[in-house]
C-alpha cells in the first residue's frame, strides 16, 4: 500500500441505544470485539499508523485496544462534537506522537464489524488512482433514513453530502448514502478541517462537510458505491448486533465450507472468525466452534458441541462435549457429554467417554477413561485404562493436589484416587478401592474389605415386601437360618 496511509476509526460515541454497561465497540461478535473487527480490517492494509478516536468509557475501549493492537495511536475526545472534531482530534495526536500525517487518510468508524481489510484497500487504491481530494465509499440502499446523501450535479458529479436532519424533502429521496467511510488527501484533510463549521441541525462538526469545501476549492471529489453494503453497516442496538451477527456467522461458515469442510446444518452451527478448520472436517449441527479453536483434517465435532479454545487434533471424534482450553490428540474420540475443563489434555488415540468432567489433565497415548468420572489435577500414563466411575480426588478442603498414573495401568470401577498420589506402570486396584498411598509399579491395590453375606436377611429384616417374597422364591423351602454370616 501507498507510503505513509493513516486509518483514523472512530469509537467515541456512546451507543445509548445499545442500553449496555458495556461500550458499544466493545460488544462481541463472532469472537472479536466490533472494534477489533475494525481493527483487523485497518492493519490488513498494511498503513504507516492506525488511530483510534476514543472518548466514553475510554480506559475500557483503550486497555482493550492496547492490548490487541499496541501500534495504535489513541486519540482523546472528552466531548463528543461531531465527527469532524473527531477527526481533528485523531490528527493532533498524530501529531503529538511526532508522526504527523502524510499521504491518503481513511476514515472508518469502530462500529461496522463487517467491514474487511479488501475493501478499505481497494478504496484506498482507487482514490489514490483519480488523485481525489476526497473519495466517500458510498451506498445505494433502499432505505436510506438517517443517513446522509450523496448530492450530485446533473453532470452525475458529487457536490456534497447532506445529512438526514439538514437534508430537503426532496435531498431525502436520494437513496444513495454515505457509509461513513471516507478517503481523504491528507494535506487537503489538514486544510480542510479548521474551515468545518458547527452551523447545523446538530450543532456538531460534520466531517462530511470538507465534500462542498473541497468542491469550493476546486478539487476533484467523487463517490465509489461499495457493491456489499453489509461491510459499512454500523450496529446500534441489540437488534442489528444480532442480525449482523447471524450475517458475519453465515460468511463465515460458508467461507470454510468453500474451503472444503462438511458443515450439515449451517443455520445452526456458529464459527468464531479466529477458528481455523481442516480440510474434510466435518462439522454436524448444533456445534459452536469459539475462540481460537483449531479442528483438525477429517475430524468430526458434533452434534452439540461447544468448543472454546480448544485444539482437536487429525481425524479425532468429538460428541455432544462442552471443551474449553482443551487440546485433544489424533484420532482420539470424545463424548458423548463430556466436559473438558481447561489444562485437558488427551493423546493420539486416547478416550474420554461419557459423563467424564477433566481438568488440569493431561492423558496420555491411548489412555482411555471411558465412563462416568472426574479426572482433576491429574496425569495418565500412555495405554492406561482408568474403570468406570473414578473420581479423581484432588481437593482436600483447602489445596488441590495432583495424582499421577503411570503407563499400561488397569485400575477398576468406583475408585476414588486421593491425591496427592502416585499409581505405578503397570499397576492395577480392585472395584470399589480408594486409593490413598502410592502404588508400586506392577502391584494391586485392593482397599475394600472381605464381603460378608449375612443369610436370609430380606425375610427377617423385611418380611412382607416384595423384596422378601421374591428372596423367598429363590430359595425355596427356605433352608438357610437368618442370621448366619457367610465370609467369601
Ligand atoms: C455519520 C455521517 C453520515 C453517514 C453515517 C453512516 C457525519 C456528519 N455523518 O452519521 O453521513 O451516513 O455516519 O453511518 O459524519 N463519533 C465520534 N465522535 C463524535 C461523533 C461521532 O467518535 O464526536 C463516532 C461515533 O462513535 C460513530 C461514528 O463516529 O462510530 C459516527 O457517528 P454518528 O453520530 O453515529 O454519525 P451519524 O449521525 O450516524
Ligand atoms: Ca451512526
């Protein structure tokens, strides 16, 4: 791109309409934030500077900008008097930061989380290409309230733009629209901007207005319809940030199936913008892929999922799970209802089945708890097989603590393992066994205790249930004596 271009965004306005605690262009969709879609755009253009125009609630908009994109010029609005005092005051810092501006200037707003980088270039190109003072991106919608019009002569020629509260009856028919995207000649941005007046239906300083003056001056200015409106559409209540939402989510999606990933129901199913998926994925509906999930080839995640940051590895299986920071192994399989708490880690081939909670648990090659238990604080040997329902006990009122199983383990079900613990390769334990000193490699750990069966219990304890009656069946001419204790 030209030497030297400055992406000014502005984000001061407050968003009332939003009716939220939280900023307007701090709003999430798709996984980013607006302004970090924005954001995204204007760095794919690779400028000499991006600025941002802050001013309501300015720390949470600037520790969120500072720390996604710390080239950032931040630009203080105290009060908000229109977007050509926005627009100056993005240019004094620059000039503060001793950078001064040179070259072409865009001028984008922090709202439009549609908005992509092609665009803002192919913008930029084209009015640097007919040498313009000023280029608006412009729109053609059938609904054009509250926007402002673009005016052209009879020779089609742009004059102006009007805004809707300034604009005649008959200026409010044109249906074509400034998007708020402008590309400005610095120089003449510069010259323009202390001639911008305040005398209006708003009493703000609109930047729109440097189009009559740079007409006024004689210079070349001009209007390009942008063919995808959706990327200029700002959001400014819940209503649009869903609708937009559903749109960015429907691009998305197709983007990946056209990549060549299965996705069966694309009504249902949500990809954050950060998610990258492998080649013949496939994705079955009902799934959220969020965050900086990655899917891997030929893995299949669904039906169900919800998938936040996690990595699921090559060919790997993933049903009806709730994951978060969670990275499963190739060709391992997951689910059905499985919880992958963060710190989960499941090797090449390994299993975590159903109604099995983890955390902070790394499991190794091949290792498989395949049924009904809780894994926390805990590592697992490559091969080993954890029984159906242990619990992993790793919280003694007051600290956690780790428990480790070494390779090719065979432990049985309903085992408690206490932690802090340490079960050996090769080592076993009997149903039912809590664990709470080490077991050596190789050896067995039994902790429950002979069983006793004390005979004809059910008739002398519960005589007349049903329970007695069908004890009473099975025994015939009742030959035992309650009471008598076997020991087996
Ligand atoms: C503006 C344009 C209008 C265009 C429309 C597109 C002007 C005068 N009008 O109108 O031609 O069709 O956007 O959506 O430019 N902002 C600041 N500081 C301010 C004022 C605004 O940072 O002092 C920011 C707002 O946060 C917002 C953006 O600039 O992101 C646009 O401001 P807004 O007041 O919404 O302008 P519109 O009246 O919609
Ligand atoms: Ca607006």
């Amino acid at each position: 791109m030209s030497n030297g271009l400055t992406v000014i965004v502005l984000a001061a306005g407050g968003g009332t309409r939003m009716k939220s605690k939280t900023m307007k262009v701090l709003h999430p969709i798709a996984g980013r934030t607006m302004i970090g879609h924005v954001l995204t755009a204007a760095y794919a253009v690779e400028p000499a500077r991006v600025v941002v125009v802050v001013g309501h609630q300015r720390e949470e908009v600037t520790a969120h900008v500072r720390e996604g994109f710390p080239d950032v010029v931040l630009a203080v609005q105290e009060e908000q008097h229109g977007t050509g005092h926005a627009v100056r005051m993005a240019v004094d810092a620059a000039a503060d930061g001793g950078q001064g501006i040179g070259g072409t200037v865009l001028v984008a707003y922090g709202d439009t989380p549609l908005l992509q980088g092609d665009t803002l270039r192919d913008f930029a190109a084209e009015h640097e290409a007919a040498q313009r003072a000023v280029s608006i991106l412009s729109g053609i919608v059938p609904n054009p309230f509250g926007y402002g019009r673009v005016l052209r002569n009879d020779e089609g020629d742009v004059e102006a733009i009007v805004e809707e509260k300034d604009a005649t009856p008959a200026q409010r028919e044109v249906r074509e629209i400034n998007s708020g995207i402008l590309a400005f000649d610095a120089e003449f941005l510069l010259s323009a901007l202390p001639r911008i007046g305040n005398d209006n239906a708003k009493g703000e300083f609109y930047l729109t207005d440097a189009i009559a003056i740079a007409r006024e001056d004689g210079l070349t200015v001009g209007a390009h319809p942008v063919a995808d409106v959706d990327q200029t559409e700002g959001v400014n209540d819940r209503v649009q940030l869903a609708r937009m939402g559903a749109e960015l989510n429907r691009r998305i999606v197709e983007r990946w199936m056209r990549e060549g990933v299965t996705v069966m129901d694309p009504a249902t199913t949500w990809i954050d913008a950060d998610v990258v998926i492998g080649n013949d994925a496939t994705i079955l509906p009902g799934v959220q892929l969020l965050g900086a999930t990655v899917v891997g080839e030929d893995a299949v995640v669904g039906p169900d999922s919800t998938l936040k940051d996690c990595e699921i590895g090559t060919g790997a299986r993933v049903v009806r799970t709730h994951g978060e920071l969670a990275v499963i192994g190739a060709a391992a399989t997951v689910g059905p209802f499985s919880y992958l708490r963060p710190g989960t880690t499941l090797g090449t081939g390994g299993k975590i089945g159903g109604f099995v909670e983890t955390k902070n648990a790394v499991i190794g090659d091949g290792a498989k708890v395949p049924h009904l238990s809780y894994v926390g604080d805990a590592e697992i040997g490559e091969g080993t097989n954890i029984g159906a329902g242990t619990i992993f006990a790793n919280y003694d009122g007051v600290n956690k603590h780790r428990t480790k199983v070494g390779k090719h383990a065979r432990t049985s079900s309903n085992n408690t393992f206490v932690a802090p613990i340490e079960i050996g390769d090769g080592a076993a334990t009997g149903a039912g066994t809590v664990v709470r000193r080490d077991v050596p490699p190789g050896a067995l750990a039994v902790s429950s205790g002979p069983q006793r069966n004390i005979e004809g219990w059910a008739l002398a304890k519960r005589p007349g249930t049903a329970q007695a009656q069908a004890a009473e069946q099975a025994l015939g001419s009742g030959e035992t004596t309650p009471g008598d204790v076997a020991e087996s």
